[in-house]
C-alpha cells in the first residue's frame, strides 16, 4: 500500500499514550481527536500527525460532523476508542461510516452492564441475578425472589462508581426516586459474596490468543467504598481457578463477539457456592496500571499490541504475539495521605515499577518465584496500610474526576 495507514483515535479521558506511539512507530498516520478540557494534557505530541480538540465528543450530530469532515480528505482505516466511553461512539461511527471493528449494537454489549448482563444468560453463562430498571412490577418480582443485598449499578459506568449496596425493598424505592428519569440506566443486581479475578486478554480472529488471570486481593468494589489497598495478583497457569476462568472468558469474549482487540473481564468466585459468576467485561485495556503489572510479566504492552493487532488488519498482513517472558506479578496501589508518598523503603529487588502519582502510593512486584510474590505482596500491604492509607469518599460519576486530579 503506497498510502499510510490512517488510524483516528477519540480519547474523552487522557490515556491510551502507549497506543499512539505504536502506531507512530508502525509509520501510521495518527489523528486524535479530544475534549477541549485536554488541550494541556502530555499527550506524546511526537506521536500524533494531527489533533483537534472538540467542546464535547458525546455531542451528535455535531462529533459525526467533524469525523466525516476529515474523512473527505483523508482515508480513515481505523477508528479506536481510547476511553472506555468512547467505545460506544466509535462504535456508532464506524457503524455510520461502514468502517470494520465493532459497530452499535456489537459495542453496547461491552459498556452497557445490562445488554452484558442479558447476553451472557441467554447464552448459558452464570450471571447473579439481575433486573432491568423499567417496569415496577419486575422490580417487586425480583425482590420478592432474591435475597439482599442487592447492587444498584450504573449501566454505563466504570471503577465501581455510582453503585449503592441496597438492603431492603424500602431503600431501592428511595433511591429510584432520588434517580427519576435517570432511573432506566441502572440495573439491579443480586450482591454475590465472592473473590473478584480479572482476566486482560488479546484476542484476534474472534480467538483468544493471549491471557494473562489476576486475583484481586479486596473485591474493588470494598476498596472503593471502605477504602484499603488496592491489590492484585497474578495467578499460575496450572491453578485451577485460572484454568476455569481462561475458558470461561474465552467463551465470554466469543460469544460476544469481541473479534479483534483487546479486553479486561471480571469473574466472582461465590464463597457459598465455589461457581464463577460473569461480572463485567470490555473492550479496552484494563486501567488501575493492569497494563504495566501484565507488561512486567509477560513483556506484552497491551496498549501496544492492541495497535499492531489494528495496523496488521488495516494493512491485511499476519499479526504475530511477541515472544513472552514468564514472571508472577502482583500490584498494589493507595490513596495516600502525603502529597508525594517515600517509597524507597520498598527496596526488594523484585520491586520493578513505582508510581509517580500526586497522592497515590502504587508499586509491582515481579518475580518467577510464587511464594516470594505471595509474601512480599502480604507484607507490603500491610506496610502500605501503615506508612500510606488515606480515604476519599467514592465518586458518583468519572466527570467528577477533574475535580480531584
Ligand atoms: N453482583 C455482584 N456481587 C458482588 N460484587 C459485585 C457484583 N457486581 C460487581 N461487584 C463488585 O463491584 C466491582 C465493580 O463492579 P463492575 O461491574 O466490575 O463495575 P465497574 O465497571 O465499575 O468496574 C466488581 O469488581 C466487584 O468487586
Ligand atoms: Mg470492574
């Protein structure tokens, strides 16, 4: 092809650098497209051909208007999410377009809790029990049948924001009231007592082709509400939890028809029954710096093997994995109470990445040794708890994100 390959990129939130610089350094022609309000974010502007920032992505027709604009004069192959808000959008635009990748309805089974909720069930995968927020009817159905807690969950939301644990029927009325015409974009679930285990896959073909499963050490949603650390681990090919969830999320992610990309998956195990129940799955690299705690493990970028995974479809070549290394991560991260927390009291050599984050204190361990991992891991946390912990009430929304970074 004598032409570059044109890759636009929507980034409603600062993220997905890693990509760009692939793309850039494939030889692609790399376009983003951003809110005005990241103007002065360290984007890797040597990475980026051409940036246009807009008041608001999510305003239509106005976004279609401006994509089709540049469209006139430049062939688009791609269009890529960088934001899991975003992927809904691209997933319209691409539709309009008559691009390749996800369109409407194939992206809203990866944002929107119900649609993954409704789809896994009427394909045999477990899910807790659930109802949609429409009809009052269904809803005293549901809770005349399942026992609380239940969850009032944010169809559209991510990093457990929004979602109330709700006890009695009195408390849901409450809140529906509360919500009024919002109402309909939550979904109300049965609250599963369980371990929390993630999942970020590369997949190509509609394969799964790389994946790497993680046991998160306080279900995120207790971090999130009653504060703690962050922690998560890395789990060994041969243990049976990861065998099981390495296939359930094959399934998830074929079923759904993810087809090309890259995805972060959750999975409960019920403590009183031991069965995997489907949380929530994506089709984005994970956040909370998952990302770099695979990369230590495996040498796969996500981010970056999710562009060449684009770039060898765009140019109709044969993507091919990097070859891996094999090493047991694990991270943690906390809010912390000093502005830039001291971390070089953890100076175990299998510390290798820090986080350099105003008020945050976040570091991976690697190693090959599983029982090194698991008992650094241990003593850290609590060590964490002690020199750094700090507490902020959970947000409702990611839009009040600004106000606290
Ligand atoms: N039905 C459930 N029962 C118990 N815990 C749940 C359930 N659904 C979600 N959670 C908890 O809430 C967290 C956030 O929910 P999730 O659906 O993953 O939304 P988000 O996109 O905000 O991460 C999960 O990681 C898990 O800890
Ligand atoms: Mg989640």
């Amino acid at each position: 092809m004598s032409r570059k390959t044109t890759i636009l990129c929507l980034a409603s939130y600062y993220k997905g650098g890693r990509f760009l610089e692939q793309c850039k350094k494939r030889d692609c022609h790399v376009i983003l497209v951003a809110p005005e309000k990241l103007r002065e974010s360290k984007w890797p502007h040597d990475c980026i051909d051409e940036i246009f920032f807009m008041p608001d992505l999510h305003q239509h027709p106005n976004i279609t208007y401006a994509i089709t604009y540049l469209a006139r004069s430049r062939h688009i192959d791609q269009i890529i999410p960088l934001d899991d808000y975003d992927v809904p959008l691209a997933g319209n635009l691409r539709e309009h377009m008559r691009m390749t990748g996800l369109g409407d309805t194939a992206s809203r089974v990866f944002r929107d809790k119900l649609t993954m909720r409704d789809t896994a069930r009427r394909h045999g995968i477990l899910v807790p029990e659930f109802t949609r927020v429409i009809n009052y009817d269904e809803l005293r159905m549901f809770m005349a049948n399942v026992p609380p807690p239940w969850l009032l969950k944010p169809r559209g939301e991510a990093g457990a924001m929004g979602i109330k644990k709700l006890h009695d029927s009195e408390q849901l009325w409450r809140k529906l009231d509360e919500l009024g015409d919002e109402q309909s974009y939550f979904v109300l679930e049965q609250f599963v007592e369980g371990t929390v285990f993630h999942i970020d896959s590369l997949v190509s073909d509609n394969h799964v082709i790389f994946s790497k499963t993680s046991k998160y050490g306080t279900p995120p949603l207790s971090v999130s509400h009653d504060g703690g650390v962050f922690t998560t681990k890395m789990l060994p090919e041969h243990d049976p939890d990861c065998q099981a969830i390495t296939e359930l999320n094959q399934k998830v992610l074929q079923t759904f028809g993810l087809g090309l990309g890259s995805s972060h998956t959750e999975f409960l195990k019920g403590h009183a029954d031991g069965k995997f129940y489907f949380v929530e799955t994506s089709a984005r690299v994970g956040g909370a710096s998952i990302d770099l705690m695979i990369e230590h493990a495996s040498g796969v970028n996500l981010w970056a093997e999710w562009a060449n995974l684009e770039i060898a479809r765009a140019r109709g070549e044969t993507y091919q994995l990097p070859t891996l290394y094999d090493k047991y991560t694990g991270l943690l991260v906390c809010l912390a109470k000093q502005e830039y927390p001291d971390l070089s009291g953890y100076n175990d050599p299998e510390v290798t990445w820090r986080m350099n984050k105003k008020h945050h204190a976040g570091l991976i361990i690697a190693t090959k040794d599983y029982n090194r991992l698991e008992s650094l891991l241990e003593s850290y946390t609590q060590r964490f708890s002690h020199d750094f912990m700090a507490w902020l009430p959970p947000l409702e929304k990611a839009t009040e994100y600004e106000e606290i970074n």
